[in-house]
C-alpha cells in the first residue's frame, strides 16, 4: 500500500470510527479530552497532571480543564498524592474503563467496514 492510500484509509478509519460515536447516546470528547482518556489508560501509572502535560506537551490549564470534564463524567478520578501533597494524582475508573472498551469495539467495527469497503479479505 503506498502511503497516499495508507493516509486515505487511516482517515476513513478515523472518520468511520467517528461517525459510530456520534450516533452513541454518550458524551461528545474533544480531541484533547480523548487524548488525555487514552493517555490514563494506555500508559503505566502513575499519572500526575504535571506528568500528563509534560507527555502531551500541552499546558497544565488544559490539562485541568480536561480533567474537569472527564472527572465529571466519572472516567477518571483526582487524588492528592499522599507522599507529595503539592501533587494530584489522576486514576483511572471502572466507568472509564467501559467507556474506553466499547470506543475500541467502534474503532475494530469501523475498521471491518473499512475493509470491507476496499476490498481487503479478512
């Protein structure tokens, strides 16, 4: 595959995968909010929001903003840091967890359609 057509079928994976969310009855995350959810969930802990800007390269008000929306929506938690009380640590939760699982059966279900849509044999 050449890389324009590497780039197209990204893309429609990105965009089919999208599509599938929106028709969801669940919240709509930013690109950041998104990043940030994943940035929890796929990388080992400890995440601190000092850490999790640093990761991103964004600054740490954006990253609290984020927060505050997802820890609204109960897909991560704060805590303080017992052993460094200056920082706050961010967990992950059972409700994120679910969420993050049934986002990723869209992104396995977009890709199937994607295929299929070209051709590919599975």
């Amino acid at each position: 595959m050449q890389p324009a057509e590497r780039q197209h079928r990204a893309l429609n994976l990105w965009r089919t995968t999208t599509v599938a969310s929106v028709r969801l009855d669940g919240p709509d995350l930013t690109a950041r909010q998104m990043a940030l959810l994943l940035t929890v969930y796929l990388t080992p802990p400890p995440h601190t929001v000092r850490g999790l800007a640093a990761a991103l390269r964004i600054s740490k008000p954006a990253i609290t903003r984020a927060l505050d929306r997802l820890s609204g929506l109960g897909y991560v938690r704060r805590r303080t840091d017992e052993a460094d009380k200056r920082s706050v640590l961010v967990q992950r939760t059972v409700k994120g967890s679910v969420f993050l699982s049934e986002f990723g059966e869209l992104v396995v279900e977009a890709e199937r359609i994607v295929d299929a849509d070209a051709g590919v044999a599975e």
